[in-house]
C-alpha cells in the first residue's frame, strides 16, 4: 500500500511488488490525488488490483469519480476496486474547500449516484437520480461513454462507525476498514454493524470483502527502529482526532485521546509520539523483520479479513524486503 510515494519510483515498485506476488496495489490519497498514478499502473502492471484506498468522495462529484473509474476500469483490463471514504469535517471544509453536510447519507447517494450513472450508460438512456444531496438528471448520447468491456468496477466504502460501516454492507461490495483499528474492535463492532447493512439490502450481492491496512514497522535489521518510530508517529496523530476514540474507550484508552488533540492544536507532534507506549503500539500495529510481521499479519487478521495490505506510514521499505515479508505471510497460511 501506498500512503505517500514517490513518483520518481513508483512505476519500478509497483512492478517489483506485482512480480513479488502481491495481489493489489492500493493507494490512498494523503498527499496526491490516487487515481492519477493508478492510471500509471495500468499501463505497467498486468495482474495485480489496482484500488484506491481511499479516494476522498465528500469534494467530489459522483460524475466525476464514475467517469474516472470507468477509464481507469477500460485502462487496466477490469482490474479497479474503487474505494471511497468521507474524510473528516475538517478536512473537507478547510483542506479542499467543500461543503460538510450529512456525510453517511452523503455517501450512500454518492454511490448509489454512480451506480445510476453506470445503468443509464450501459443501458444507453438517460440519468434520472434524484436524492437529498445530490440531483443528476442531465446525460445525453454525447456524454455518455461506453462502458468499459468488464463492466463496472466494484465500489468499497470506508468506514469508521456504526452507521457508516453499515451503510457500507447495504449499497457497498466491500467494507475498508481504518488503519487505525484493532482485532478485538473489529470484530466486536465493525464487522457486526456490516453484517446488519446487508441483511438490510437482502445480502443480494454474491461477495462482500473486509480490507485492512495493518499498520507495519519493519525494515531491515538496521532500519526496523526508525520504522517503528514512524509506526508510533501515526498512531499518535490518528489517535488524536476525535471519531477515532471509541477504538480507544474499547481498550481503556479513552483519556489518551483529548490529550493527544490538545498536543496536535499546539503542533506538539513529538510529545504525541512520546504517549504511544508499547502496549498501545502492539495493539494496533505488528513489528519486527519482515518474516516477523508478514507471519504475525496472518496469525492476527487471517480469519477476519479478505484483503489485508501493508501499511508502513512514512517509511519505505525496499520491494526486496516486501517480497520477504510476503513469502512468510504464505508461508504462515499454508
């Protein structure tokens, strides 16, 4: 998975991690837009899935993402999942200057939005969605593209709480869960609030999947140190924002949170990282060698999850050491 890349090198790691074994290659949009270098690995890679994990909805247009994922799904020969998420109130309002409303019931219409656009293309008609956030009546013959020959792309949402996690089991093929998230709350919650959206929608869909970024410090021997470090850093600032406690609370952490929201307003980012102690690193994310960590990813979230992807949060790690990590993650399957 990558959070942040470099564009320098991101041809030659994708196609290393794809001839390593891996079976996608996900994107989430932190500091680039995902669907830009996803529409670079099509044309580079052959076999592997290319997800965004996530593309931020809220500042977009239903239109917009469907005429985008249907390109990126011709492009690469049906190999999409287009994942979407909400974002954050503030990051919505204040980092791409859109407007915060409602965002579970945003994003039920955003994709069942693009779900309408999809048959009136393939049935050569035009739209008529009508919600409460959004209102697409206008598609003629012009503008409408022919569907890509796999047809349309699965569409996983991203959830955090109940009601968004079980909107996504209703209008959704597949759940992302946050990286900041635990065994214990995921199976207590998430996979619970899931379940009841489809037994909402009827469970008429024949597949639905639960991915997880597992958050990852390794490296090589001399580097697993700093990785670590890297790994605390983000638990700290995603322990900071507020929708994020009740994964806290679950674990008696609950205090640790406001506390590290005052540090994060007053740009204390290394006295953030200093709360994150070893109890609270090993619950949330798995450490060591890369044999280490892709055996621990299948022990802890084998029998939870379909797709679990590597995350090491601002620290590469070389594809050498991916497809080790890998190995020992099959290894620990078999």
């Amino acid at each position: 998975m990558f959070d942040t890349y470099d564009p320098t090198t991101f041809v030659a790691e994708a196609k290393a991690l794809e001839e390593a074994g891996y079976d996608g290659l996900l994107l989430g949009e932190a500091a680039m837009d995902p669907l830009v270098p996803l529409a670079i690995a099509t044309q580079h890679t052959t076999t592997v899935d290319l997800v965004s994990a996530v593309a931020i909805a809220l500042p977009r247009s239903p239109t917009h993402v469907a005429y985008a994922a249907n390109d990126l799904q011709a492009f690469s020969g049906g190999r999409l999942v287009l994942g979407l998420g909400s974002q954050i109130r503030a990051h919505v309002e204040r980092r791409f200057g859109a407007t915060w409303t409602k965002p579970v019931a945003q994003m039920r219409e955003f994709i069942l939005a693009i779900r309408a656009l999809y048959a009136a293309w393939e049935a050569g008609t035009g739209v008529d969605f009508r919600g409460d956030h959004y209102e697409i009546t206008l598609m003629t013959p012009y503008f409408s593209p022919a569907v890509a020959p796999s047809g349309p792309p699965p569409i996983w949402l991203a959830g955090v709480g109940e009601r968004m996690c079980t909107t996504a089991g209703e209008v959704a093929d597949g759940l992302f869960v946050h990286p900041f998230t635990t065994p214990r709350y995921l199976q207590e919650n998430l996979l619970g609030w899931a379940e009841a959206g489809r037994a909402r929608a009827g469970d008429r869909r024949p597949s639905f999947g639960v991915a997880l970024p597992v958050l990852v410090g390794t490296g090589a021997d001399d580097d697993v140190e700093a990785a670590i470090a890297a790994v605390r850093k983000q638990i700290a600032f995603y322990g900071s924002t507020p929708a994020y406690r009740p994964v806290l609370e679950l674990h008696g952490w609950g205090d640790l949170q406001p506390e590290l929201n005052q540090l994060s307003k007053a740009g204390r980012w290394d006295e953030m990282t200093g709360l994150i102690d070893d109890e609270v690193l090993h619950t949330f994310a798995i450490t060591g060698t890369p044999k280490e960590v892709g055996a621990g990813v299948v022990e802890r979230y084998g029998q939870l999850v379909t797709r679990a992807s590597i995350y090491t949060p601002n620290h590469h790690v070389p594809a050498e050491l991916m497809a080790e990590l890998l190995d020992a993650a099959r290894a620990a399957a078999a």
